[in-house]
C-alpha cells in the first residue's frame, strides 16, 4: 500500500465510526492464490496483491474494472453485486455484478505469479452481443503497479500486445486473452491533490498534454475486447534476475491461450486442491475453508502469515504479514491432529513447517520474534530482546514452547526422511536447553512480554507453553525425554503460584519489577479527531501494583492451560484438586469474558481492560481466537474429564458446541465468505486481520478433538446428576 493510497483510504473514512482511516481492509471479499501470489477480489470486483510478504514482489496496489459500451463506461463498483463466492472447495472467485442489460460474471484465478480475470456478458434478449464481434464493447481495467514497492520512479515498455512496468528488480506484466484495443498511462495524485481534503477519483480523464503518463507511472487504463462475451486480462508478476523478459512475455501468450473459458479456470482451481476434504468428515465444509485459508497464507517455504496486512505504515497496529513462531507452530500442531484424526494428506505441510522451523532457529535455541515467511530472514519486531543488548524481558519465550511441542508431535511421521529427522533433533537439542535457559528457580517463565504483545510480567500462557512443551517431549521416546518429564512435573507444580482462590481463576500473570501494559499497537498515535478507548475499559487496567502480586484478571489465553495439562496427563497423571481447579478456571473466564452486546453477535474478548481498536465502542471487542480458544478449551477440559471418568465432562462438552458453534458457517462469528475476522465490533463489524490464520486452525483441531470424543453430538454424552 503507497502513502498516497493510504491517505487518500484516509480522506475517505477519517470520521467513520468502526472503519480506522488508511488502512487496506480485507473484511470484505475473498482472496485468492493457492500457491505463491496472494490477491483480494473485492465484491465491487477491485484486485489487489497482499502477497509482498510471501513473494517479495508487491505487484498490483490499486485496480477497477467496468465495461465500455459505444464510448460509455459502466465501472463494477457503480454497480449492484448480486454474489460473490468460491467455485466448489477452490479458490476461483466468482462475483456477479448487475448491469442495466444484463449481468458481468467475474472469474478470479491466481496461479503461481500470474493472477486471470476472466469477465464474461450475458446481455438480456441476447446470445452474443453484436457489439462485441464489432469491437464496440470492452473491458475496462484500470491497474496500478508499485513494483519493488515503489510509487514513483518507474517506467513502462509497450510490447505487441503486453504491457510491462518496472522500477528496478521486479517487472510486471499486463496481458489479455483477446488483445488491448487501447491503453492509456497515467500519474498518479499530485502534491496539491495529496494534500486537498477531497479525494481523487481514478482513473482520471485521459490527458493530452502530459507525455509523460504513458511512460513514467504504474497506473494504467487498458481495454480488451470481448469475443463471444469474454475476455480474460492477465497479470503477472516477475524478478527480472530470476525471470527473462521474453521468459515472461512468452508466458502471457501461454496463458492467454490457455484461459479463455470458465471451465479452463476451474480445472486449474481444482488442481490446486491438494488436500480434499471428504464429504463425510464432521463440518467439511469449515475444515475445507480453514485449509484454503491456510494455504493462501503459506509461502512455499511453509511459514505463514499471521492474516492479509492491513495496516502497513503501522498506523495503529505493528503489522500482519509477518511469521510469529507462536501462531505458526500452534498452527502447525493443529493441522496434524486434525488431519491424524481424519486422514487428511497434509505430511509435506507437515515436512515443510518443521524444516522452516529447524532453519530458522537461533544458536541460543529460541526464535526471534517474527520473519518474513518467503525466505525466514529477520522481520521489523518489538520483541527481539535475546538480540539487542540489554535484559531479555522483551522476548516472547511462549514461542519456544509452542515450536516445541509441535516438533516433539511430528517427530514420528518423519522417520522416512533421515535427514529432516535428524535435524528436528538437534533443534529440540537446543530448544530444550533454550526452554531450561528461561525457566526461574520457581520453576516458572522469567518475566518476558505475553502472547498478546502488549504486557509484560511472568504469565500464566507462558507458563501453559512450558508446560505443554516439556509434557509432549517427555511423553516422547526421543533424546532428553527423562529431563523434559522432570521439567514438566516442576512447571506442573509451580502453575498454583498464579492461583487466584477468591476469584477461582489462574492470574493472567504475576507482576515482576518492569511488568508494565506496553503501549504496542494501541492507538497511542491516533490524530487528535480520533476516538480513544472509554474510561470504561481502562478502568480495568491495573495501575498500582508490586512485584510478586498477581494481575487477577481474566484472560481467554490462560485457556491454554487446559490443553498443556491434557499433554502432561500423558506423563503423570493430572491430580484431582487441579482438574478442580481447571473446572473453576474455565467456567469463570468464560463467563466474564462472553459477551452477546447485540442480537447475533456473540463471542469471547481478549482480556479484561482491553481496549485495543475499540474505536467509539464502550466496551472490549470480541476475538475469533479468544473464542475459538473457549471452544477448544472447553473441549480439551472434557476429553480431559472424560479421560478420568468424571462426569463433569457432559457440561464441558456441551459449553465447547455452544463455543465452537460461534465459529462455524452460520455462527456469529463466522463471515458469508466463510472467514474469521480476528475481531468484531458489538454491531457485528467485522474488523483487523481478515481472514487471521488461529482461528481457522484452532476451529480445525477442536472439531478433531470432539469428533474423536464423540462430543459433536449433542446425544452422546449425558451428564450424571
């Protein structure tokens, strides 16, 4: 996204009531691009590329599609969307807009680094339009590029029937199916225009007198023909050092031959459906989503980022698209038990994310706080103490402990190939001894920053990530496996620390010296005429305290103390007075943290005093992880119970259906697109990272989970009075 874009998102939203003002949202649309390239098709039928973090190339920035008519532009977005959805388990995107004689079908295909836009008319009261066969009728398609994400300094070359713009290393490519009857350069807004209060609207009127538009912008107007009511523009993005010129001009004639009808389009949709999802599996449907949303989101190497970036000039969050080992691993473990449960072929996403994770690991056996997923390197971060000098305490030592459980996890299943094998131990060698490193003599995490970023202090999750990390490799048969039991049973018993009696919860954490409520991503930097979160939230903020008292909050990510006591279950067993414990915690945080302000919006916060774009709402926003993160605890507590015959396990069955119900197709929290936006505002507005990877994971392993204890019917498991 340029700053012209963004200021200009700005002059559009500045007074706008849950939109935040120069940001490129994703919460409305679908995305599309399976394998490299990643591209939204809004429901006006407007392409952009969010892919820079997965590729390094940024491609497409700005675009509008419409249809010209005997010299009359009817634009898309001017017009009335009668759908927009994905072709069948694909992502071929279809949109359908309304003309006054008829209707534009949209067809959106990313292949590779190519992105097809395949536009077909059906003009009432006729077969095949004579204006098209004439040349009278063409498709309108404005683009703009920022190569090598550049805005300015950069240059076109005009090819037979290609269009090429470029700033230095990345060259981008326009072709069509049907040729360019025409095309037209222009600049983009100028100074006087960047700074008026009015937006401008583009693509401006063609100029006469600025020579300089056709050649020294990536702004282009072009028209492509319709032959039988179709035409299929192409955009492709290359690295001039990897991808010859006449390499990539010749692979524009290839695909303008190739894709010239829908059904072309959806055979190359269905082969990019690597792992189908059966028919018969419990909820297909939402699994086939969540394993489409997380393909979008992987680059080749494995890594994924977090959701579409929104917000890159950092205006009111740090930023998307980025790999956090914490999400990743957590992903990673998800999609192997969901996919252990229900035989789903995902061993090379398995392969690829361990092998991503060995690569990526420092010599002191930690993470650093996130990468870019195309290649693993160093990413813009808050969280790299163990890098800088200084103390450790901005470090988020959570995402050791989740690396490490899913390495100890997938271990077994790579025993084919010897060499991966034997790296991933050697990685868990000097993770463990990394994990050791930052574990206190109290047998708890040393003070560092929380899962959500924005504290720190010694925290409970932290604690559930130790736990849950030690437990799975000490349940292993793999070297150091006597050594982690040892440690998991020490973290076990020191989780009564964080033990809040009065209030039956565990702490969201315990205060040390420099604990503090850092102000990452807040709104800190909002102009004057924006709003500020509500005295009613930051009320909740605790604002006198010592070291060594407990933040007694709730917060939905001490959840995933439930699960880390499912996997040390495994190597002792879970003693009757911390089930009692778990069954207090759970039923407390997701009481005071549910939330239902509206008729169909329901769901868990983040945490007690969040206040985090809350914009003119009074009250904490509602999270899909938090709330995903209830249902799979819920579910967790039960199987637990159940594992120990204790009939409490009905009612945590039934709390993980109503949980996970908020999340599924037709729940509350769940789009039409079949996404899970990180956050909604109380009128339902879906906001932030759309679609964010979690929860579409953590939706996958808890149907997994409550498939496999027989949870998912209601009718199953009965409570005993």
């Amino acid at each position: 996204m340029q700053l012209r874009d963004a200021l200009d998102d700005y002059k559009h939203h500045r007074d706008h009531r849950t939109r935040f003002p120069g940001e490129r949202r994703s919460t409305q649309g679908l995305f599309s691009g399976r394998d490299g390239r990643l591209v939204h098709v809004t429901p006006d039928g407007c392409v952009r590329d969010f892919g820079y973090p997965l590729t390094g190339q940024t491609g497409v920035e700005r675009s509008r599609l419409g249809v010209r008519c005997d010299d009359e532009v009817t634009w898309f977005d001017d017009c009335e969307v009668r759908s927009q959805a994905y072709h069948d388990d694909t992502a071929l995107v279809v949109t359908e807009h309304v003309l006054d004689d008829g209707v534009a079908t949209q067809y959106d295909l990313t292949l590779g680094d190519a992105h097809l836009t395949h536009v077909t008319l059906d003009v009432e009261g006729s077969e095949s339009s004579e204006s098209s066969e004439d040349g009278e009728t063409d498709l309108v398609a404005f683009v703009g590029f920022a190569p090598d994400g550049q805005d300015t300094r950069i240059g076109q070359l005009h090819h037979d029937d290609a269009l090429e713009v470029y700033h230095a290393d990345e060259h981008d490519f326009v072709g069509s199916s049907t040729g360019i009857a025409e095309f037209h350069g222009q600049v983009p807004p100028k100074f006087a225009e960047v700074l008026a209060a009015d937006p401008v609207d583009l693509p401006r009127p063609v100029s006469d007198d600025r020579y300089e538009e056709a050649r020294l912008s990536g702004n282009l107007v072009c028209f492509l023909p319709f032959e039988d009511d179709a035409t299929t523009l192409t955009t492709l993005l290359t690295d001039r050092t990897e991808t010859p010129r006449q390499n990539a001009l010749g692979r524009l004639d290839e695909l303008a031959v190739a894709y010239t009808d829908v059904e072309s389009l959806e055979r190359a949709a269905q082969s990019q459906v690597d792992v189908p999802v059966p028919a018969d599996t419990p909820h297909a449907d939402a699994m086939a989503t969540d394993l489409r949303v997380l393909s979008l989101l992987s680059a080749e190497t494995g890594l994924r980022i977090a959701g579409p970036d929104f917000d890159p000039y950092y205006a009111y969050s740090g930023g998307y698209g980025y790999t956090w080992f914490r999400d990743d691993a957590e992903i990673s473990l998800f999609c192997l038990e969901a996919a252990e449960r229900f035989g789903l072929d995902l061993d090379a996403w398995h392969a690829r994310s361990a092998r991503a994770y060995c690569e990526t690991q420092r010599e002191d056996g930690s993470w650093p706080h996130r990468v870019w997923p195309r290649n693993g390197s160093l990413a813009p971060g808050w969280a790299n103490g163990r890098l800088e000098a200084g103390d450790d305490v901005d470090y988020q030592a959570d995402q050791t402990g989740s690396v490490i459980a899913f390495l100890a996890s997938v271990r077994e299943r790579l025993d084919d190939d010897t060499t991966l094998a034997a790296q991933v131990d050697e990685t868990l060698a000097n993770a463990l001894d990394g994990l050791d490193e930052t574990l206190a003599d109290d047998a708890r995490p040393v003070a560092c920053q929380n899962a959500w970023e924005d504290m720190t202090g010694r925290f409970a999750h932290t604690t559930a990530t130790f736990l849950e990390a030690y437990a799975t490799l000490g349940a292993s048969e793999l070297p150091n496996d006597d050594h982690a039991a040892e440690q998991a049973t020490r973290v076990y018993d020191a989780v009564d620390d964080l033990w809040v009696a009065e209030k039956g919860i565990y702490a969201l954490r315990e205060f040390s010296e420099d604990a503090e409520s850092a102000g990452v991503g807040v709104e800190s930097d909002a102009d004057e005429n924006d709003p500020t979160p509500t005295e009613l939230v930051e009320a909740k903020e605790p604002t006198d305290y010592e070291a060594g008292e407990l933040d007694d909050r709730c917060d939905s990510a001490t959840l995933g103390l439930v699960a880390a006591h499912r996997a040390y279950d495994r190597v002792e067993s879970v003693d009757d007075e911390r089930l009692d414990r778990l069954v207090s915690h759970v039923r407390e945080v997701v009481e005071t943290l549910r939330r239902t302000p509206n008729e169909g919006v329901d769901g868990l916060y983040r945490y007690e005093g969040d206040s985090w774009r809350v914009r003119e709402q009074p009250a904490e926003k509602i999270w899909s992880v938090s709330t995903a993160w209830g249902a799979h605890a819920a579910a967790s507590l039960s199987a637990l119970l159940d594992d120990h015959d204790d009939p409490r396990a009905a009612e945590f069955a039934a709390l993980a259906r109503d949980l996970l119900s908020l999340c599924l197709p037709g729940g509350a929290l769940c789009m039409e697109s079949g996404y899970l936006p990180e956050q909604v505002f109380d009128d339902g507005t879906p906001d932030s990272a759309t679609p964010l990877g979690w929860p579409h994971a953590l939706r996958l392993a808890t149907v997994a989970l409550m498939d496999e204890y027989e949870m998912l019917d209601e009718q199953v498991v009965v409570a005993d009075d």
